[in-house]
C-alpha cells in the first residue's frame, strides 16, 4: 500500500517507517525539519516537510501523494516534561492532536484514504474503574485542571477518527515508550533516563497507579498490524504486565545502576509538580492489551518491561 505517516521522523516514525518498507510499502514521510530528510529517506521513505498546523499545506501534500492510508503520529514533547506547567508543555501537542487531525482528516477524505489511523494515549484513561482496563474503558472525565486541556485533545482526536464514515477509523492507544529514540533509553541525552538516574523521578504517594509499557519497536509493529488488518476503532498497545509505579520504578533504577527512587509524600508531590503528576502516579490504570493480541493476531518482543529494561533500552 501507499502510506503517509505524518510524525515519520519522531520516536515511533523512525521504528514504524522500516517495518513498513521491509513489507513491502511504499511510505511518505512527514518531518517540521528540512534537515531531517535524509534521515527518512535512509529509512526508505519519501520525505516531505510539512506544517500540520497549516491546513492548505497538509492538503497539499497529501494530494501529492495519494496515500491510500494516513498514519497520523504527530506529538511534539521532545525535551523534558514539565508537568509542573503542564498546560503550557503539552498545548503544541493538543493542537497537533485537535487541529492537525482535523487537516489531515480532511485531506484523506479529500484523496479517498481507505484508512485513518491516529496515536492516543494511555496514561488518561478512567479513575474510576478497574486497575486494568480494556478498549471499553473511556477517557478520565474529570482530570485535574492542569490535565484538562491535554484529556480534551485526546478526547477530539479519538472521536473525529472512530467517528469518519468514508473510511476505516482506527485509534491506538499506546502505553508508556521505551527503548531507542525515547526519552527512556540508553543513549545519552534520554531525558527519562537521566531523572531515573538523578534520582529525579520520585515514587510519589504511594505509587498506586499502574502503567502499562511498550517497547517502541513493539509499538510499531502492532501499528504496522493495524495499518495491514485493523478494524474501525480502538486499540490498546503495551506489554503484557501492567504495574504500579511502586514496582516498575525501583526496578528501572536498578537496572541502570542507579540508587533506587526517592519517595516524596503526595501532599508535598502537588505543591511542587501540580495535581497532574500526583494523579498520574496514584491513580492510574494499565490497559489490557488482550484484544490487540487476538484481533491483530500480534504479540510483543518485550511481554514484559522487566526484560526490557535490562536488554531493549538500546
């Protein structure tokens, strides 16, 4: 098939573009950087440098290439995570995810797209329910203040791609990044992994709540299985072992050599990081990735971040 991935030269771009091209794709590739073209090009993709924020200029160049499939994997969180000012660390990203899936939407349709499939997140979704959810489960309806804005544009996103009717509208909601290329690495500027070391990345509360992981090159290829037989709507990606931060953190630390994680009481946690981190720590849910294996007929390299933290970080 022909495939446009927007977001090509990001974390999951630059695992994703190889899978497809090995299959036998023929991949276009977005990147906000000139000079990341040869990069993507080295990949096997056609490069295309693009604004997702300009909407004449992402019907453009989807008219140009005619993707029978659009890949939408535009974030825009490289650097740290503020959370303690989450609104303004995450507002580029928000818009890449509200309006930039309205322009590429909007170009598909405009090109006949028999397929949209668009990255969501995990880390948002209910409180209420159960540790572990499944693609049933639905995103928090009542998010700290500082987390509002960034649960509406997942929110948008996840509705205009399920809810497009001239095409197969496809959601993954993907856990927690891992490995090459991530802020969770082995390379030396892995922002994630420089805080673990740091001791800069606190236990906070009693670390309650659970994340689900996903080695990146895991991510992709059950994007990649998507892409090839996924069915209209929501599908959950990460490693089968879900955990509380109480137990996956320690043992990343350990892992790196690093001495393990400070424990900084909740009360204290949200004077000094907001409301946003605390939830995320305390109360969060894993998501089951049970379905995905089954309907995609896919399974990770990595079932569990325990092995993957010791050996899939580089």
């Amino acid at each position: 098939m022909r495939i446009f991935v927007a977001g090509a030269s990001g974390a999951i771009g630059g695992q994703l573009v190889p899978q497809l091209v090995e299959r036998g794709h023929e991949v276009v590739g977005t990147t906000r950087s000139a000079a990341k073209t040869g990069a993507l090009r080295a990949l096997g993709a056609e490069p295309v440098v693009v604004d997702a924020l300009d909407r004449d200029a992402v019907a453009g160049v989807v008219a140009k290439a005619e993707p029978e499939v659009i890949v939408h994997q535009l974030t825009a969180l490289s650097g740290p995570a503020d959370v303690r000012h989450a609104k303004q660390t995450f507002a580029a990203t928000n818009r890449l995810r509200t309006e930039g899936t309205d322009h590429f939407l909007a170009a598909g349709r405009a090109v006949g797209a028999r397929r949209f499939v668009a990255q969501s997140n995990a880390l948002w979704m209910e409180r209420a329910g159960a540790p572990v959810v499944d693609e049933d489960g639905q995103l928090e309806p009542d998010p700290p203040a500082d987390a509002v804005p960034l649960v509406a544009a997942l929110r948008h996103l996840e509705e205009a791609v399920t809810g497009i009717d001239w095409a197969d509208g496809i959601v993954i909601r993907y856990g927690g990044f891992y490995g090459p290329g991530t802020d969770l690495s082995a390379a030396a500027d892995a922002v994630l992994t420089e805080q673990v070391r740091k001791r800069r990345f606190p236990i906070i509360g009693n670390g309650a709540g659970v994340w689900s992981m996903v080695h990146i090159s895991d991510a992709a290829s059950a994007t990649v299985a998507a892409i090839e037989r996924g069915r209209p709507g929501i599908y959950h990606v990460a490693d089968d072992e879900p955990a509380p931060v109480r137990e996956w953190l320690p043992y990343l630390a350990q892992a790196l050599g690093a001495k393990p994680p400070r424990r900084v009481p909740a009360w204290l946690a949200r004077g000094l990081a907001g409301d946003f981190a605390v939830d995320m720590m305390t109360r969060a849910p894993g998501i089951s990735n049970e379905r995905t294996k089954r309907d995609l007929a896919w399974a990770p390299v990595y079932p569990s971040w325990r092995a993957g933290f010791t050996t899939g970080l580089s």
